[in-house]
C-alpha cells in the first residue's frame, strides 16, 4: 500500500492502478492467499461437518490403542499383538527404511555394473546390459513386483524340503532362516570393543585399518569368556524356527525396486560417462593406466558430478516405490499403518496425513544429504 | 620402399618386382565372424569369462521363457480343460507347464474394455480412432497445421472422448441463483449462465477501463470464452441417443488409457503455470508453488490415490459425491502436474537470458513475452521429458487397481477369480501378456522420446 | 485492506478517480477487488462444473429413498470378486448373495430387479464409500460388529449369511484340529476382521504363528497355493469360495474349528431409518417368504393363498408396503423377480454350486438354523 503512495508521489502520470506492477503483484498475491485459504478452509469445515454427521472420532488418540493383529516383520522394533498403534507405525517405518535402505544399496551396484557394462567393448554384455535396461524400466513396477514375488517363491524349494547349509542356516520358501546371534552377559565389551576399534581405526586409519576393527572385539571375545553363540534354526511341524530371517516377501520387493531403479540408475551412469570427454580417457591410458584403474580413478570421479542429481531423483523413487509392498503381504508403512490401521480405526484423515508427511520427511531428508554429499564431491573435484 | 632404393641397385638386383602384390586377405583370425568374436568377445582372458558367463544368463533364461510362452504354450480351448493336467481334471499331460492363450484370448475384449456394454464397444472404438486420429499427425515432426492438429486433440478430442464414452446427457439445472429464485431445471441453468456471462463480461469491462486498454476486444474475448464454454456445456447436456454408461464398467485399457491421458493433458497446463510460478517474483506465489510442486514430489503416488478414494469425499459438502475415477483422475493429474512442472521448468530455464531480454527489450508484457517468446520455445525443448513422464504415468496407472479400479492390469487379476479357466498357469499367463502389452507401449513411447531428443538436439549444441 | 486512502495527494487522486468514474472511486478499489475475488471464485465454480458435472452424482442427504427413486436406480456396494456372494462373470454380469439382496431392493423400490447398480469397492473404502453417499447401500460380506456399527457412522440392517472364520490346510499335514497350528504361517487379507481374530484366537491359546497379510484375495491364494504359507484363513465360506481357485483343491481341507462370530451384513447410513427400514424388510421378506413356501415359481398362485400371513406379505391384506414408503406389492416383487432366501442361498452358494456349502447355521430357526424373520403385522 506503502507502494501506491510512493508511485503517486513520485508524479508518475496516468499510471492506472492495474498497470503498476508491484499493486497487481500484491493483489494476485493477496487473491492467492485469500483463495487458498478459502478453499483450506472449505475442507476443513466440511470434513468437520461429515466426520460429526458421521459419528468418526477424530484426533490423534487412536495411536494409544491397542492394536490387536500381528505383524510377521519386524527386525528391530519390539511388537506384539498387545501393542498401540503407535508402535504400528514405528514398525511400518522401520520397515520402509529397512527396504528402501537395502534397496538404494543394491539398485547403486546393479544400476553401475549394468551402466558400465552398456558401455563394455564386449558386444554380448554390451546388448546383455541394454536389454536388462529396456525390459526393466519398460513394465510397470507393480506387474514387477508381482513376477519377482512369485517366481521367488516358485524358485525356493518346499517348507518339508529346505536346502541346508549346514552351519549357515537353512532356505526354503517361507524364507532364509540364519544363524541368529545370542549374546551372553558381558557381551557388551564386545560392542564397546568394536566401537573403539572402529573409532581407532579412524584416528589412525592409515595403518591396520581392519586389524583394529576385527582384532579388538574378538580380544574382548576371547576375555569375557566367549558370551556370543549363534542359535541355529531348528525344524517343527511348519518347517524352521527361530534363527534370524530373511523373508521371501522382502526379497521379491527388494529385487523387484533395486532392478527396476538399477535400470534407470545404469541409464543415469552411462550419460554421466559418456558426458567426460574421452580425451580423459586416452590420456589416462597413454599415462599407463589399465582399463579398470582408468575406469575407477579418473572416469567416474568426473562422472558423479553429473550422476549424483539424477541419482538422487531415482533413490527418491525408490523410497517413495517401497509404498508398493502393500501389494505382496511385506508390512511397510502404507501396509500396516495406511492399510491395516486406516481400516480397524476408520480414521482416514489423520492415518493418511501422517503417512504423507512421513514420506514427504523422508524425502527431503534424503534430498538434503544427496546435496550435501553432491557438494562434498564437488569440493573434492575442484 | 622402392623409391630409396639407388637406380645401381635396381639394376642390380635380378628381379624387380613391377606390380603391387595382391592384398592378402587378412588373416581368419582378424576378420569376419571369427575376427569379430575374437575382437568383441575373447580379447583377454576377463573378457572371456564375461562372454561365457552373459551367454549363460541368457540361456538361463530366454530358453524357458520360449519354452512357456511359445513352445509348450497352449493355444485352443474352451476352458480350463486345455491348461491343465490330468490331475488337474484337465488334458495336458502331467509335468505339462506352458501358457493358456485360450485364456487371454477369452478375456481380451474384458482386457481393452473392461465391463463395457458389448453393445456400445464401437464408442470406445471411435474414442481410440478419434485419439489416434489427432495423435499420429502431432507425433510426426513433417505434418503442418500443428496448431489445429493441437486444438483438436485438446479441445474437440476430449469433448468428443467424454460424450461417446459417459454418452453425454448430463443434467444442468443451474448453478449460480438460489433455488427459491428459480426452481432448478434447463431454463434456470441458462439464467444463470447468462448471468454469469454477464457478471464476468462487467468485470472484463471493469478492467479494462482500468487498464485503459480498448474495452470491447477484451469484453469480446471473455464473451467468446463463455460462449465456448456454453457449447461445450450444451454439447455435453445434448441427448445423441447414446445410452449412459456409468464409470464402474469402464476397465482395462481403456482406463488405463483415460487415466494416462487425461492425466497428461489436465497436468501440462497446471505444470506451466507451476512452472511459472516457481519462477515468479512474487514470494506468496512462490512459496505456494515451492510448497504444491515439493509436497506432491515427495509422497509415492499410492498415497495419493488412497487419499482420493478414502480422504476426498470427507472433505466434500455433504451430499455431494465425485465419481471413483473421477476422484482418481484428481489426485493422479495433481500429482502429475507437479512432475510436469519441474519438466517445464527445466526447459524454461535452458533458455538463454538474450530471450527474456530480448522480449522485455521488446516491451512485451510478462504474458505476452511468455507466451509468444518463452514458452513455445521451452517446450519444444521439453518434448521428450514430456513424452518420458507420459511413459513413466502409463506404468503409474496400474495402481488404481489397489483402490479398486480395473485398469488393465486390474482387469486382468480380476479374472483370475473365473472358475472356468482356472488352472496353475492361469495367472503367470496373465501377467506374461501383460508385460508384453505394457513393454510394446512403453517401449514405443520411449523410442518416440528418443527420436524427439535427437531430432531437437541439433543446432542446440 | 486497509487504504490509507487520504493519503494520496490530490493530483493523481483526480486521475484515480476519473478513471475509475466518480468520486469514490478510490474507495470503491478494495469493493472491486472483493468482487473480482468473488467472480474468480463463480469462474472456478463453473469450471469445476463443467469438469464433473457428468460424473458429478449427488449424493443422498436425508431421504436417501426420494434420491434412489429421483435417480431411477439403486447404486449397491460390493466386493470385487467373491465367488458366491458377489462376483463378476466373463460377460461382467454380477452374481452372489450380496447381489441378489441388491437386486431385491431395487425390486421393492422399483418392481424392478434390474434397476440396480454396482460398486465394487475394496476392504479399505467400502465405509467411506457409503457415509459420503457414493452407494447406497453396502453389501459387501461385511461383518457386523459394534464399533463399525458404532463409531462409523453406518446402520446393519440384519444378516443376511452367518458365517465364522476358519481354517484351511494341506491334507499332507495331517493337521486335524486348529490347536495343532502352533508355529504355522497363516495367509489372510488385510483390513478386515480376520486378521484381530486370528491374532486372538493363536494368543488365547497360547501358541505361536507368523501372519502374512495380502491386500487382495487372490495374491493370498496365489502365495497359498505356492506353499508360502501353512494355513489360510478367511471366513469359511470364503475358504470354500477360494479353494476351487488351488491348482489342486481336493489336496487342501478347512478345519472344523470356527473361530469368530461373523454376521455377515448389509449396512446402510446412520441417521436414515426409513431407507433403514427398507432394507430391514427387504431381506426379512425373502426369509419369510421362505418360511411361509411362497417361492419365486408359486407367488402368483400364493397370491390368491387364504393364509393371512402370506396374504399381508404379498400385499393383499394390511398396508405395509406405504408404512416403509413403498407400494404394496412390495414383497411380491422381491419374490417373483430374486426368489426367498433359500432360493437365493441355493442359486449361489448351496450344494449344487461349485462352493457346495449347506446351509447350516443359514438355515431357517424352525430347522435349527439362525435365520429368524419377525412376523409381517
């Protein structure tokens, strides 16, 4: 408004109050505002209005529930039938990170085996690499996760007839059963052992990096008396129990999101190389180097510059694809909280609310560390 | 050689050799297929066990695939009898595992039309032409007239689309006055569409009086918009004697196709004006648009859809209700508006500044330097993104049939609950077809984008 | 908004004004503006108009009848695919118990079966489905139980099938009773009741199991039928349903235990009790009309029957048709258009149907079974 004034005062004829530009930019800007609000407000009202017409309790005290049905997926966080919805979430998340993490792992080294290997002077894995590319990304990832989870579970052999390795757990098509580790008091020096072993081993990285790591805990091994064995899975009725297990639903999704991704990440690899110049190339070669340490110390380097937005992008997709376990049983987040817990509560507003929010958190997250390890190799580069 | 040679020593020698020798052929191990495969396959020895060892992914498998597709597949019938075995109480012989193309075969009017009335397939026929119609001539760089080529395939098609499809007939019985004014029926809905059209043409006045720019073009304008906006309306209210076809039997490709499309075409206006407003200097705008284009990135697209489906109609009046695909169509043209932003943004930005300066300098208004500098040229550049988020909402559509919808993929799991052609082989069937379906689709979309990206990259550089 | 109007000096004030015509023309500015708003907003409206109004339906606010008979139809949610109780052919037609209770009301709305719509709708928006008034009624193998029938904002108007969650295993187990499933791994779908009841059932006995919960029916049998787990468990006559999809069903047997109550029902919205009503009697009539032999084949002899039970039924005696607000005959064309209830049971779900399931507790009380009609009077 102050603006209106200081035009008028400055004298400037016949300036029509439309055509001055900073006036009609803080008109659109209020209109903006006034209609966005409206239209919030709008929402909010009616949905007031149907959850009280409909008798839906609404707020966020459903998370101290209890939630009553079981979830067969949870590594870390504690869960039973008895406990709240709350901790339904917690387990959700868990598992989302758990998969989306192993996934963006798996997709990196498939998505640059294949991209380099697009690139290979060897023509059959040359056309090998271009067809894994043009098949994966081709089908939509649902039909993806469907083909991976059943032909994984076509693959794996019968519960009655497990494949035994022995020491090293056993396999079958209710999953991988491992050894599972137990830890016997005093056990605990073995973790802090680990960690000093580690944290020296920064300190000091120069040297023996790997000796002081493996070398401290098992001193504290060998000192507290041996506290760590392994519980090896035993046969019932229902095939294995106990031991630590990898489940054929987080391996269908797993392999179903990291090679779909790996398709678009080996896409993102091959530009990133073919956009160094090859004079790189052949100057590394006429210094001597070898085809991988060319690769390896001079190529790719220069190539993540140019790899790592992009990549960035697809680590988004896969986290934000993870949401499709919903459709193969594997209890992610949409599953057990957007699905599940919608459903026993009938509360949809707040259940979706912090379900988005949730992904939006985790997507800005890593967008925030992709930049900031995209301006750390920047830095190293220059 | 020769030329060094001394002319005393020439003379000398008994022979001198006058012609070129033949060219040799070069040695077998250097050319041809076996020149080719030592060069390309077993150069060293890495390279050699790499060779063996992708011929081994291959004929792991490629060969079983045939095997079931092709080979063991099953390819008459009438019913599960044909894919199953003996202990199955069906014909093949035990151990048998192969395709059932009976199967598709049966279903694939149910796959492309989903629960249609047979009797109306032309219309969904007509629609497919009709798209095809407009799309072919736009995809080819040579044709002219690109323009109206647009216009129809944005403006008629769609029109045309949503009354063979739905079969028009809608209902208006007015919108604007108070009921107790004028009771709701056709003649009210004109009432207040002229009321309407007035109000705006008095506000169009207003401005431009305000503006001092010549009142009655743009008075025109706004009058011509609505009267285009009344055709349409009308068009859509006309009784063709085409009966109603409610959404719930709509299925398979063609709701993929709706979705996809409809999705496209409401989202490259909202991505323009996101776009635009990213860039704009106006922080509210800004910040608004920061807001819509971040938030919608960053949540998976199932959500979205879930939110559709179970969230949206809580925030509706009471009483009122959006059809399921409707809703979809929402929350799927939202979601997809915000990629579509970023794509044209991408190609605002790659323009250089001379253009911007170079239209100010002009003294063009933001709107005109827009529209006739900036973005024609910026999206030009975009087609292929274009194109890609079109390929990559293509593949997104099937999940709408996690909230029920029967899109094709939907369709297709939805017959597996037939007991007639049940059988083992039934679903892995199913999903095989439709992997080569969506493949066939995507991958010609994606070679279209390519094409694009080659054809608009010369000179750029 | 507040213009420091006074503040603008005069020359430029006579320029405002001229062009705005008139003296208050600086004034009127943020009235103008307001009423620029006020039209974008009219602008938007008949926008979004034009952009939904075919696929714009609206919905029932209070009398959801006078809105089904302004429509012309009955729109009826229902699964996506159970066999027996609502699934689609290969022509698309729906068939199923469920259906056929739709089917009835819109014949005693109508006297018309056909003119009834269907919804299908998934476990997770059936309920949402209906409060907002997209269908009218839920018929949905939906189990009654009191917080849905409470805190949802939704009304069950009677059983209409009473089923209980069980158990289905491979014969090659050799698993003969429920309480010998400890440590097994149980397939279910999720959101609905079996997952709570499963968890309850394996905790009160004390034994141990691991759930994989699918969002859909047929990926559960899919991962059945691969052998992922040892047990599937939906209510019974959902496991006889899915069963005929096993590559071989003679392999697999469902376990005598049932382990839950599940009423199975159609819901309607609260705060309606006419359409409540409705659709109370609806299936009420069909189990009377069985009760009293009237069949979809001998109504019209029926018709003329001295019985006055079966004469106020079909209308010949007593108003009891405009009591619910629908015309007298009523009943009548539920009968002579879907059948009673045992014909209905029998057509879909009954021995001769490939789910071969008897009717048990489904039969009438005066049999031993649970279906029980309150009189016509």
């Amino acid at each position: 408004m102050a603006a209106v004034e200081h035009a008028s005062a400055g004298g400037a004829p016949k300036v029509a109050i439309f055509n001055d530009p900073r006036i009609r930019g803080a008109a659109i800007q209020i209109l903006l505002v006034v209609l966005i609000v409206f239209l919030i407000w709008g929402m909010v009202s009616n949905a007031a209005t149907n959850l009280a017409r409909a008798g839906i309790a609404s707020g966020f005290g459903f998370l101290n529930v209890t939630a009553g049905f079981g979830i067969n997926i949870s590594p870390f966080v504690e869960y039973s039938e008895t406990s709240s919805y709350g901790r339904v979430y917690l387990v959700g998340l868990q598992n989302t990170l758990v998969v989306a993490i192993t996934g963006i792992i798996l997709a990196t080294v498939v998505g640059f085996i294949v991209g380099i290997a697009r690139l290979s002077t060897n023509w059959v894995v040359s056309k090998l690499a271009y067809a894994f590319v043009e098949v994966m990304r081709n089908i939509p990832l649902l039909l993806w996760i469907f083909i991976w989870y059943f032909s994984v579970l076509r693959l794996l052999p019968d519960k009655a007839a497990p494949i035994d390795f022995g020491p090293f757990g056993l396999l079958n098509i209710a999953g991988y059963y491992a050894p599972k580790a137990v830890f016997g008091p005093g056990a605990g020096w073995i973790g802090l052992a680990l960690l000093a072993g580690i944290l020296a081993s920064i300190v000091i990285y120069r040297w023996a990096r790997a000796g002081l790591i493996v070398g401290l805990p098992l001193v504290a091994y060998v000192l507290t008396g041996f506290p760590l064995s392994f519980e090896l899975p035993t046969t019932s009725r229902f095939g294995p129990r106990g031991g630590a297990r990898i489940y054929p639903e987080f391996l269908g999704l797993l392999v179903a999101l990291s090679f779909y991704t790996a398709a678009y990440i080996a896409e993102i690899v091959r530009a990133g190389i073919l956009a160094i110049s090859h004079g790189q190339t052949e100057a590394s070669y006429a210094l001597g180097m070898r085809r991988g340490h060319t690769l390896r110390l001079v190529i790719i380097p220069q190539a993540m510059r140019v790899i790592i937005p992009p990549l960035t992008n697809q680590y988004l997709n896969l986290t934000k694809n993870s949401s499709l376990a919903v459709a193969i049983a594997y209890p992610d987040l949409v599953s057990v909280f957007a699905g599940t817990t919608l459903n026993q509560t009938g509360q949809a507003v707040e259940v979706l609310l912090m379900t988005m929010l949730t992904y939006l958190a985790l997507s800005l997250l890593t967008s925030l560390f992709m930049n900031w390890f995209n301006a750390k190799m920047a830095l190293v580069e220059r | 050689m020769a030329n060094s040679v001394s002319p005393a020593a020439a003379a000398a020698a008994a022979y001198v050799r006058r012609d070129m020798a033949p060219a040799e052929p070069p040695p077998i191990t250097e050319a041809g297929v076996i020149g080719w495969m030592r060069k390309n396959l077993f150069s060293s020895i890495p390279n050699t066990i790499l060779t063996l060892f992708s011929i081994y992914l291959v004929w792991i498998i490629v060969p079983p695939l045939l095997q079931f597709g092709l080979f063991n597949a099953v390819w008459t019938g009438l019913d599960r009898s044909a894919c199953t075995n003996a202990a199955q109480g069906g014909l093949q012989p035990a151990g048998w595992f192969g395709a059932c193309w009976p199967y598709v075969g049966a279903y694939v009017e149910q796959f492309i039309y989903g629960r249609y009335p047979k009797g109306e397939y032309w219309r969904v026929n007509a629609v497919f032409f009709l798209f095809a119609a407009g799309l072919v001539p736009i995809l080819m760089p040579r044709l002219p007239y690109k323009g109206l080529n647009a216009a129809y395939l944005f403006g008629v098609f769609p029109v045309a689309a949503f009354v063979l499809l739905t079969g028009g007939h809608i209902s208006l019985d007015g919108f604007l006055l108070p009921n107790f004014v004028l009771a709701p029926s056709f003649a009210k809905f004109i009432v207040d569409f002229a009321v309407l059209a007035a109000l705006v043409a008095l506000v169009a006045f207003g401005i431009a009086r305000g503006t001092e720019s010549p009142a009655w073009p743009m008075v025109r304008g706004v009058l011509m918009a609505m009267g285009v906006l009344l055709a349409v309306l009308l068009v859509f209210a006309a009784d063709l004697g085409l009966s109603h076809v409610e959404t719930e039997v709509w299925g398979g490709l063609l709701v993929t196709l709706v979705i996809a499309v409809t999705g496209i075409v409401a989202s490259l206006p909202l991505g323009i004006l996101l776009a635009l407003g990213r860039r704009s200097q106006m922080p509210a705008v800004r910040l608004f648009c920061v807001i819509f284009i971040e938030f919608w990135r960053g949540v998976p697209l199932i959500t979205v859809l879930f939110m559709s489906s179970v969230m949206l109609p809580l925030f509706l009046p009471e009483g009122v209700t959006f059809d399921k695909l409707l809703r979809a169509l929402i929350g799927v043209a939202l979601f997809s508006a915000a990629y579509m932003a970023e794509v044209v943004r991408g190609g605002i930005q790659a323009l250089p500044k001379g253009q911007y300066e170079g239209a100010m300098a002009l003294g063009l208004s933001y709107w005109q330097m827009m529209q006739k500098i900036i973005l024609p040229q910026a999206l030009k550049l975009v087609i292929p993104g274009i194109v890609n988020s079109f390929i990559a909402l293509f593949k997104d559509t099937t999940l709408v049939l996690i909230i029920g919808l029967f899109d094709f993929l939907g369709m297709i799991q939805s017959s597996y609950t037939d007991s007639k052609w049940a059988s083992p082989v039934q679903s892995l069937t199913g999903y095989l077809f439709a992997a080569l379906v969506f493949w066939a689709f995507c991958f010609g979309m994606s070679r279209y984008s390519l094409f694009m990206e080659r054809r608009l990259d010369t000179g750029r550089r | 908004m507040r213009r420091p109007a006074n503040r603008i000096p005069d020359a430029s004030n006579a320029a405002v004004a001229t062009l705005l015509g008139g003296r208050g023309g600086k004034n009127k500015q943020p009235g103008k503006q307001k009423r620029l708003l006020f039209m974008k907003r009219e602008i938007l409206t008949a926008a979004m108009g034009v952009a939904v109004a075919g696929l714009m339906v609206t919905g029932a606010s209070a009398a959801t009848l006078d809105d089904v008979k302004a429509k012309g139809f009955v729109q009826c949610g229902v699964s996506q695919g159970l066999p027996g109780f609502s699934n689609p052919d290969d022509q698309g037609n729906w068939s199923g118990i469920d259906v056929d209770l739709c089917k009835a009301l819109a014949a005693a709305v109508f006297g018309d079966a056909t003119k009834v719509k269907f919804t299908p709708l998934s476990a997770k928006e059936r309920f949402t489905a209906l409060q907002s008034g997209e269908v009218d009624l839920l018929s949905r193998n939906t189990t009654w139980t009191m917080s849905r029938d409470t805190t949802l904002g939704l009304n069950f108007a009677g059983v209409n099938y009473y089923d209980g969650q069980g158990f289905m295993v491979r014969k090659s187990l050799g698993v003969k009773s429920a309480l010998e499933l400890s440590g097994a791994s149980v397939c279910t779908n999720t959101g609905t009741t079996t997952e709570l009841n499963v968890a309850d059932y394996f905790r009160a006995n004390k034994m141990e199991y691991e759930i994989v919960a699918f969002e859909k029916a047929d990926e559960v049998v899919a991962a059945y039928d691969a052998g992922r787990c040892d047990v599937y468990t939906t209510d019974q006559s959902g496991l006889y349903a899915q069963r005929l999809k096993l590559t071989n069903p003679d392999e697999h047997v469902v376990l005598p235990e049932i382990i839950s109550k599940e009423p199975l029902g159609p819901a309607v919205r609260q705060g309606d009790d006419q359409w409540f009503d409705i659709v109370k009697w609806t299936h009420f009539a069909m189990v009377n009309a069985e009760e009293l032999g009237v069949t979809k084949a001998n109504v019209d002899e029926m018709a003329n029957s001295e019985n006055p039970e079966i004469k106020r039924l079909l209308g010949k005696e007593g108003e009891f048709g405009a009591a619910i607000g629908l015309s007298n005959d009523w009943a009548y064309n539920i009968i002579k258009q879907v059948g009673n209830y045992a014909e209905v049971f029998d057509a879909n779900v009954g021995p001769a149907t490939p789910l071969a399931i008897a009717r048990g507790k489904n039969d009438l009380w005066t049999r031993g079974g649970l279906q029980y009609a309150p009189p016509i009077r």
